[in-house]
C-alpha cells in the first residue's frame, strides 16, 4: 500500500496469550487476523462519518475559502474515494489495514506542498485564483488504533480462543 496504511500486532499481554493459545491450536490464524482487518476497516470508514482521529479528536476543520467550493461538507470526502479505498490485508500473526491512494499519506500526517518545477503552485479557492509558493495540509490521522479498536481485538481473539479451544 504505497497511500497510507498502519501495520497492527497484537501487543496487550492478556491478548497476546490468547493469541499464542489460538496459535497453537490452529494451523492458520489468517481468518483471525482477516477478521480484525474487517472490524479496523469498518471502524475507519465510521471516522469518515464522525470526522474524528483515532483517540477521539475531531479533524482539523477546512479552509472556509476551500469548503464553500467543495461538493461535500464532510472533511477527507469530496468522492469518497480514499474512504472506499480503505482495506485490510491478513497474514499469520498481522493485518495490514491502509490505501494505496496517492493523497492518503499527506491527509493522514499532514504535509508542506511546493511547487515541483514552477515558482507557484496555482489553484482555485473560492473561485478566485490563487498563487501560492507552499500550501500546508494539516495532518487528519483516519488511520490508526482507538481504545474501541483494542477492545475488539481482544474480543475477536477471545471468540477465536472460545472457538477452537472451548469456553474459558
């Protein structure tokens, strides 16, 4: 994923120990890993809808000039395309969840544009055009691993753990 993406492991001792239970009795934790990336996509398409970063914080709101052009109110939704773009890819004993759009990675931690070959970057704003030698995109984190994400890990996990080994 050449966007964005964060890579997650499991790092809470209680869920690490379930993990290496799980691990133990089946030959392929893939599903377990495949099902946390199903549960992370979901929770990072909900931040699309609260505007919110991983630990609660709302996004840094728009530029009003830039918002009044815009098609959609919404912050990071224009076509909804990084949005639908998000998804997981499972190994053994990981889940990558991320995007692989060209524009993810300055959204997620923000960045300083300037113009490649030109003396100015020229665009449009409030239908007025604007030269500018550098514009500053504030970081609007959507991906990453909120204290609701931590409890679902460990949930799925515990429900694998149920599954194949019997109730604790």
């Amino acid at each position: 994923m050449t966007g964005a993406s964060i890579s997650v492991t499991i790092n809470d001792a209680g869920v690490r120990r379930a993990f290496d239970t799980l691990s133990r009795l089946m030959t392929n934790t893939r599903p377990v890993m495949a099902a946390i990336g199903t549960e992370l996509v979901a929770s990072t398409h909900m931040r699309f809808v609260s505007q919110k970063d991983p630990d609660g914080q709302p996004w840094h709101i728009l530029n009003t000039e830039y918002a009044k052009d815009k098609r959609n109110s919404r912050i990071l939704t224009e076509s909804g395309r990084l949005r639908d773009s998000i998804n997981s890819r499972p190994g053994n004993d990981h889940v990558l969840v991320g995007t692989n759009v060209i524009y993810a990675a300055p959204h997620q931690f923000g960045a300083v544009i300037v113009p490649k070959s030109a003396s100015h970057l020229f665009f449009r704003i409030g239908g007025e055009m604007v030269a500018a030698k550098k514009v500053t995109l504030p970081a609007r984190p959507f991906l990453g691993i909120s204290s609701d994400d931590q409890t679902a890990i460990a949930e799925i996990v515990f429900e694998f753990v149920d599954r194949y080994a019997g109730p604790r």
